[in-house]
C-alpha cells in the first residue's frame, strides 16, 4: 500500500488576478514588472500605469524559468499575447536571470514605488520582510529611496523562517499568525531569533518539555517581531509605514511588531507580496513614456 504524501505546511497559495476593469487594447503601453525572490516570484502586467493581471508562485530552482512561469501565470488570466508587451523590468533575487527583461533594477528602489502605488502616496517608511532578508526603507511621496538599512545575515525573521517553523511544527502557514494568539499565558521569550536551526533545535526541546503548538509559535512570532524591530529602530520609522511582503500577511508577527513600534500600519487591498514587481512596471511605464520602448 502505497503511503500517502506527506502534508506540506509550509505552502501557501498561489494566485493569479485580473483587473476586470481594463483591457488592455485600449492601453497604450503595457509594461511588466518581475520580482524573482528567493522564496516567491511575482508578475504584474500594467496597462498605462494601471494594474491589468498579476501572479503570484513559488520560486523554483532556477531564476529564468521562475521569471517565465510568473509571466505566463499572469498572461493566463488575460488573453493578452506575450509580443504586446513593450518593457519588462526585473527586480529582486533573481533579477539578473531575467530572460526577457530589457533592464534590472534593484529591489529597494522597486519596493518603496511600489508601496507608493499599492498604500498611497503617505507612505514615508517600507518594510519589506522577504523570504531571506528584511528590508527597512525610507522614501518620498513620489517613492525616492532617501536611507535604507538591510539584514540577509540568516533566514530567521523572514518568510522562509517561517515556512520552517510551520513544518516542524505540523500548522498550516496561513494559520500560524492566528494559532500564536491562542496561546493566553505570558508571552514567551524562548526561541532564537537570529538562526533557524537554534530556532528548530530550541522549539523541539520546548515541545518535549510539555510546550503547546501555540506557546512555541507564539514564542517564534515574538522574537521575529524582535528582529526586524531591532532593524527598524536603527533607521527610525516615520508616522506612516507600509509593510510589503507576505510576511505583512502574518498578525502574529505584525501586531507585536506594531506594539513594539508604538503605531498602527498603513492598510491596502492589495496584495502585500506584489510590490516590487508593481514598481518594476512602474518603473518600465516611465521609460515608455520617454520614448524607450520596444520598437514594433
């Protein structure tokens, strides 16, 4: 008999958009953003500096192939032809294996515009807590980087952390922010938070002692909380922050940040995970608005 497969609790789910909205024959430009992470890759299609299509997946093993499988996730929900493109931008990890890219822009300049464009023009800090480092920006209304300050030492405090704890511990990502506020004792201070193999090591020795899923993921979720703490209050934060990322997803971690913080974040509708590849194509519109686009 044939055993079953085992349950991957670190998966999340991915996801593909489209703006009903626009079409994108009526647009004059359509430029793309790609965010090739270490954890995630994002395209978002734009339509005259509007969002047409986005995806959202997991990376795989190589860059280019990740880049080319976000783009057609996103195409799919559209019936647009890959030809009709007319600037591709590439940020991130990976956004030198780009294949199809014309230029690559860094992620710190891709993610404070797109932040502009996702939370409003208010935003005067971006936290981006990626799947391997954690990214504390400071910006203008119109998405100028003025100082920044990043941390990629270990994956600890970022999403692939995360995603390790969630299967050790046998919880559903999506729900570890949610199970860490079950937990009513005093907050716990018991787990590493500059190593994941201490972490893991440190949660099995907490669950031998008669710990709760609960009390060690409430434990884990402070000390990230803790972590990019530590960096955001080397660079200051100003009133309004915006948090991109999809670790902006996890309340367990986010709200014990925002208490440490002293403040409350900015909100969106949008999906948190998308902003560097929104202002990768941003960034592609204002290049085919100087004359710098594909010649047809």
């Amino acid at each position: 008999m044939a055993e079953a497969p085992k349950q991957e609790f670190w998966r999340w789910t991915e996801s593909n958009w489209k703006n009903p909205d626009l079409d994108w024959k009526d647009a004059r430009h359509i430029t793309v953003g790609i965010d090739v992470g270490s954890v995630s890759s994002q395209a978002v299609i734009m339509a005259d500096g509007k969002i047409l299509a986005y995806s959202n997946l997991r990376t795989g093993s190589d860059s280019a192939n990740s880049a080319r499988k976000a783009l057609k996730y996103a195409r799919d929900a559209t019936d647009m032809p890959e030809d009709r493109l007319d600037y591709c931008i590439g940020t991130g990890y990976g956004r030198v294996n780009v294949p199809f890219a014309d230029r690559a822009i860094t992620e710190i300049a891709c993610h404070a515009r797109g932040a502009i464009f996702i939370y409003g023009p208010g935003v005067g800090t971006v936290l981006d807590v990626g799947g391997q480092d954690i990214k504390a920006i400071q910006c203008d209304e119109k998405g100028k980087v003025s100082n920044f300050l990043m941390n990629d030492k270990c994956a600890a405090g970022t999403g692939r952390g995360m995603e390790v704890f969630a299967d050790l511990l046998g919880v559903p990502i999506d729900e570890v922010g949610d199970r860490s506020f079950e937990y009513l004792g005093e907050e716990p201070s018991a787990v590493s938070s500059t190593c994941v193999v201490y972490a893991k090591s440190e949660a099995t020795g907490l669950r031998r002692q008669g710990w709760s899923k609960e009390a060690v993921l409430a434990a884990y979720c402070k000390a990230m909380a803790e972590r990019i703490y530590s960096l955001v209050e080397r660079l200051g934060v100003n009133p309004e922050l915006a948090v991109t990322g999809g670790m902006a997803k996890n309340r367990g971690v986010m709200e014990r940040l925002m208490s440490m913080i002293g403040i409350e974040r900015m909100k969106t509708d949008w999906d948190t995970q998308i902003a560097g590849a929104v202002g990768a194509a941003l960034f592609g519109y204002a290049l085919c608005q100087k004359g710098k686009g594909r010649k047809k």
